[in-house]
C-alpha cells in the first residue's frame, strides 16, 4: 500500500497491482492497475472514500494502523467489489463506522457483502456529510457503469473522488500524472471497455462534475489529476458523436481467401486516403480494438465460413461491439465460403441493438478472383463517399 498526502487531512491509501493482467476474467490489463482509497480527516471526524480490492485488504487495514486513525465514515460511492470488498473489514476495526451512500448502493452492499443495514447512513443528491473544518458533498451519477455510482466532492479544497468515472488501469508509483500520453492511452482504453456502453449516462454526468468545477480529480483506479481539463477534454471528445476518417479491420483468415480480401481492402483504402488499422482476431488484445472503437467511423468485420456461420472470433468481436457500443457509423462485412454461408444474417442478427448502417457486404466462393477484387474496390470507394459525409 503506498501513503501519499494530497493536502492537510487528505491522504491517498492505494494498493498498487504490478502485476494484474486481467479483470472480471474479461479485460486485459497491460499497464496493471491500482485500487485507491481516499481519507479525508476534519477537526471531529473522519471518512474514509471506498476501500480496496480484497486482494489487499491487509494493504489497507495496515495503513490505517499506520496514520492511526478512527474511521468514522465509510463512504462507498460505488459498490463493485474492486472498490466495496473491503469495508466489512474497515468496520470490524472501527465497530461504530458508519457506511454513507445511497439507496440504491445500500442494496448493492448488502447483497454482496452481508453488511448489517443499521450500519448504513443514507444520502440523496447533494446531500452534505460534516467533518468539522471538512464538508462532504455527493452526487449521484448514475450508470457510470453501475446503475447507484456517486462521486463525492470534498468543498473547501474542490477535491472530487470519483471512483470508477475517469478513471484509467495503470499502475503506478506516482500519485499525480507525470505522463500525460501513457495515462491518456490507458484512459481512453479503460473508457472504451467499462464506459463506452453507457456514453449517452456519461454525456449528463461529465456536466454535473464540470459544474463541481473540482480542482483536484481523484478517481479509484489510475494516478490523480491535477489538472482536470485533462481528463475531462478527453471524455467529452469520446463521448461525443463525432468520428474519425478511420476504419478498423477485425479479421480472420482460415487458408488464405479472406486475408487477400482485407489485404485488398487496406490497400484501397490508403490509396483514398483513409486511416484504416488491421487487426488478426487471433493475434490482438481485443483491448486494443476496443480503443479505436471509440474513434472509428466504420469497421469493417472480415470472416471465413465454418459450418455456415462465422468464425467464432468474429462471432465474439461481432458481439463486443455491439456490447460496447461505439459510436461507429458504418458496418461492413467481407469474407469466403466454400459450399454456402449464413454469416450475413448471423452478424447481421447479433449487431442488430446497434441498428446499424451495414454497408454491402462482399462474401466471395473460394480464393478470390479478378472479378471478387473488383468488388472490393468498390467497396472501397463506397466507404470513401460515405467518410465525406462525417
């Protein structure tokens, strides 16, 4: 656990995790990443803002031995157990701490950590919580990404702890934010996996931290920001609906007939002068093409047939996208049969939440001829007409 003080009775409790690679079984973490907890000490109490992950609850417990504190509040501003699953332990040293939060993370807490519901102290929207000396402001946030997230605005020092929302998964030593381009990288990868499926939430709720106006960001994943726009530029240009002259490329190539294809498709594409990034579903990170999701016009989904369907790479990436739902304009589909193929109705159906503009898709029998190639081009140039609109 690493102690570092942010201002007079504030203090950054964060567990570093050097070695994490992968969260919820589901999103790789190439940078690692840290569980923050904030204390913040007034003249007559003391709060605690979210705890850790239960990996490191000895982490937390020993650096609250250390600044030998009594935690009188436990403010748990989102109940995921990354940030939640150590506050029985919290309450078992300070047997009269209470948990401050809202209703609907009240409900989270008890069903996921069994916590007695007489220990709960429950806030509404803008309510205040008195530290002496210290002000505790909440306001829910709804849907970034749990439906009962809050972020907590500590008022005299316009600090804002906002938990999961602008966050990044990063491991590091440092409390602030020393590179600005790796912790924009690891940002924007974090929001493009955790966030993105709720951009329209997050469009209301960046407003409700602009007009906070907080000096200090200090989220519970990833280093504290010290300059605010920052982060919060970089979130509305995700957020907004406003895409690139980019087009990505998820492909899988079986024995050589789809990868003429997207290898055709690439070269086109330059040749028209559009940014297009290629990507094997069998080689990439999907973190990675989650990232440029956020960003890309058109993707361009590239699949042999098995069975008469999709490869199930593409079947997964397919479905990624619909789960993220980016805010990509245009959908194609390129690719190889042999005997028959029902791919396009199978992608077709599983995009189908996006309702999406899916461009013509180009499906070619065996290795690809003159005439296939053909088609490819005009595929081409149909996506380059389609980019002078953006």
């Amino acid at each position: 656990m690493s102690i570092k003080k942010i201002s007079e009775g504030v203090w950054s409790l964060r567990s570093i995790d050097w070695d994490r690679r992968i969260f919820d079984e589901l999103i790789s973490l190439p940078y690692g990443t840290t569980y923050n907890a904030y204390l913040v000490r007034g003249s007559e109490k003391c709060a605690l803002i979210d705890s850790t992950d239960p990996t490191k609850t000895y982490e937390l417990i020993n650096d609250l031995k250390r600044l030998n504190v009594r935690v009188d509040y436990v403010i748990s501003n989102h109940a995921e157990q990354d940030h939640s699953g150590s506050i029985g332990d919290v309450l078992n040293l300070n047997p009269d701490a209470m948990v401050v939060t809202n209703s609907r993370c009240k409900d989270f807490l008890i069903d996921l950590l069994h916590i007695d519901g007489d220990r709960f102290l429950v806030v509404k929207d803008g309510d205040k919580l008195e530290l002496g000396s210290k002000t505790l402001q909440f306001k829910i946030t709804p849907w970034v990404h749990w439906p009962e997230t809050m972020i907590t605005l500590l008022e005299e020092e316009k600090i804002l702890f906002t938990c999961d929302f602008l966050g990044s998964h990063i491991a590091t030593s440092e409390l602030y934010v020393t590179d600005e381009s790796l912790v924009y990288l690891a940002a924007k990868r974090y929001y493009s996996e955790v966030m993105m499926p709720f951009r329209n939430n997050i469009k209301k709720n960046i407003e409700v931290v602009k007009d906070l106006a907080p000096k200090i960001i200090a989220p519970s994943h990833g280093p504290v920001y010290q300059d605010p726009r920052f982060i919060i530029s970089a979130t509305e240009d995700w957020i907004s609906d406003r895409v690139k002259n980019l087009v990505l490329i998820p492909y899988v190539s079986m024995h050589g007939s789809t990868k003429i294809l997207v290898e055709r498709l690439v070269q086109c594409l330059i040749d028209l002068n559009i940014e297009v990034m290629q990507f094997s579903l069998t080689k990439t990170d999907v973190g990675e093409i989650a990232t440029h999701m956020v960003d890309a016009a058109t993707i361009v989904l590239a699949t042999p047939t098995i069975l008469l369907g999709p490869h199930p790479a593409a079947v997964y990436a397919a479905y990624l996208v619909a789960a993220l739902k980016p805010k990509t304009k245009y959908f194609g589909l390129i690719g190889s049969y042999g005997w028959g193929s029902k791919v396009v109705d199978i992608i077709s159906n599983v995009l189908s939440p996006l309702k999406p503009h899916i461009i013509n898709p180009v499906l070619i029998k065996g290795m690809p001829n003159d005439e296939d190639l053909k088609k490819i081009d005009d595929l081409a140039n149909q996506i380059h007409e389609l980019h002078k609109n953006l």
